[in-house]
C-alpha cells in the first residue's frame, strides 16, 4: 500500500479504557485516530510516522498491560508481584546461599536491584517487542496506523516493572536509613550515570526488538528462542555478581559485551559500586546506535512483507 500524508482528525475525546483493555472505540469510529498507511519506506520515514501517530501510544500499552493480567485472581497486583518476586528470589540464591560479595560493603539485595533495575530496561523491552504483533493482531486488521507503534507500544510493560524496581530500590534504601544510619543511595554527579546507562540499555533493547518483532512475524520460534537467549546473556553480564568477580583471565570477554559497561554506569549512578572503563563504554555506544539504526532499517524493509496482519487467523497469545 503506497504511503501517504497523516490526516489529523477532528478533536474526540475518547472514552476510558475498560479492564479489558480494548481499543473498540478506536476501531469503530476510524474518524477519532490519526489514520495512516503501511509503513513508509526508510528508516527515519517510519521513526517520523510513529512520532506523529503518539497519541495512540497510551491506548496500545494499555492493552499490553491488561493481557498480561487479564483472567488472574490478583490482576494488577502482578506487574507488582512479579519483580518482587524475582528479586527476593535471586537475593536468596546469589546473595544466601552463594554468599556473593559486593564492592563497598553494600547489601546485596540493593545490589541485585539496581543490576535488575538496568537489565530489566533491556531484556524486557526485547522480550515483549518480540511478542507485539500477537499482541496487536486483532487491531491492526481493523485499523491502520503506524506499524512500529506495535513494538514501542509493548514497552508498557517493561516501563512498569522498571519503575515498580525502582520503588523497591528507593524503599530499602530508606529502610537501611531508618534502621541502620545508611545511606546507599548515590547523591552527586556520579548520578548523572545512572540514566546514560539506562538510555543505552533502551536503546540497545529497541533497536534488538525492532529485529525481533518482524522475525516472530516469519516464525514463532523467535520468542522461544529469545528467552533463553536473554538469560544466558544475563549470566554473562554483571548483573547479579560483581565485575570484579569475573576471573583476570576472562576480564576480556566482559569488555566484550556491549551490556557490561550500560550496566555498571546504572551500579555506579545509583549505589557507587560500578566499575566503568572507557573503552567498553565506547564500544556500548557503538553497538546501541548500530542495533538501533539497523533495526529501524530493518523493520522498515520488513514489516509489511513478514507480517500477515489482515487474512491470518486468530492466533493463540501466550500469557
């Protein structure tokens, strides 16, 4: 389908979302949304198209949300769960029973959370882009707007867990503060680490998960694929050890992954106990704007072609 120009449409205010997430009055009425083609050829074409359609972005991660909790007992109360759960779980394995030590003294459970808080702004942005056409198939064969509106919509998500993180990260803090007299979190310029470390780690998960998106479109086993890839890489990045940890001999293989250094700038904006070198740094950089850039490329080419959006029948979603 050839490009054309967006179409404003007339100001509508939209009525609020129910449990469910749905997006029916989108769909039912096409005179409220900003109605756009296929995706344009080139890179930065369909980067400017996603931009001009972001209005719709709180409507599609919203439905994100919903079909991840729809049909639970505890609903919502799972985006709070579920990193709970993971960081008291990998505090009891790591920082119990394998006693894992930390540079400067530090707890290990605020260890853990600030490596968690850096990993989970890039494994979970890949992991749901991954699965965002299934997420959006019914939608998109009703209404036509930006395609890479469907993986940046999916970070709904991860931009939720991340935050809930953050809210554990900031209540330990003040917890340790209250009862003991520390104060672990980093106040200073070195803060300002934190979010370029986080900035890389997002870009690098977009730019991955514009690759997988339209890879999941050609064949699921991608996803399936994705998750064991995404927890092996963890292992092999400090996340939940020390930089420090890893034996002299293989310090090289560390600076050869592009996460190391994203990684220690968030451990060193926010606890102090990162260890950033600069040419890791660089070569993170390097790699984030190289996935982004190719990815975007990438999607543009293949969106369209690798994803039936309007005649395939109804897939069964996952969770």
């Amino acid at each position: 389908m050839a490009s054309s120009p967006l179409t404003p449409a007339p100001e509508v205010e939209a009525p609020a979302e129910g449990l469910d997430g749905s997006l029916e009055w989108l769909a039912g009425d096409p005179t409220r949304a900003v109605t756009v083609t296929d995706t344009p050829p080139g890179a930065f074409g369909v980067l400017r198209d996603a931009w001009r359609a972001r209005r719709l972005w709180p409507s599609l991660g919203n439905r994100v949300l919903v079909k991840l909790i729809w049909g639970t007992k505890l609903g919502a109360w799972w985006l709070v769960l579920r990193p709970v759960m993971d960081s008291l779980g990998k505090s009891l394995i790591f920082g119990g029973l394998l006693q894992v030590a930390t540079p400067g003294g530090a707890p290990y459970f605020l260890f853990l959370i600030v490596g968690l808080i850096a990993w989970r702004s890039f494994d979970r942005l890949v992991l749901y882009a991954t699965r965002s056409f299934d997420f959006y198939r019914k939608i998109m064969r009703e209404i036509d707007f930006p395609l890479l509106l469907v993986p940046i919509g999916s970070a709904a998500f991860p931009l939720v867990e991340v935050a809930v993180y953050t809210a554990v990260f900031i209540g330990t803090v003040l917890a340790f503060f209250a009862f003991t007299g520390d104060f672990w979190l980093q106040i200073g310029y070195e803060t300002l680490a934190a979010p370029v470390g986080l900035a890389i780690l997002v870009t690098t998960g977009f730019g991955l998960g514009f690759w997988t998106s339209v890879l999941n479109g050609k064949a699921r086993d991608t996803r399936l694929v994705m998750r064991y890839v995404l927890e092996f890489w963890m292992y092999l990045t400090p996340v939940v050890y020390p930089l420090s940890a890893v034996p002299p001999a293989y310090q090289w293989l560390a600076t050869l992954n592009p996460l190391t250094a994203p990684v220690e700038l968030v451990k060193t904006g926010l606890l102090g106990t990162g260890n950033v070198q600069l040419y890791p740094l660089v070569w993170g950089i390097v790699f984030a704007s190289a996935i982004f850039v190719s990815g975007l490329w990438f999607f543009s080419r293949e969106a369209t072609r690798s994803v039936d959006i309007h005649g395939a029948a109804d897939l069964d979603e996952e969770e």
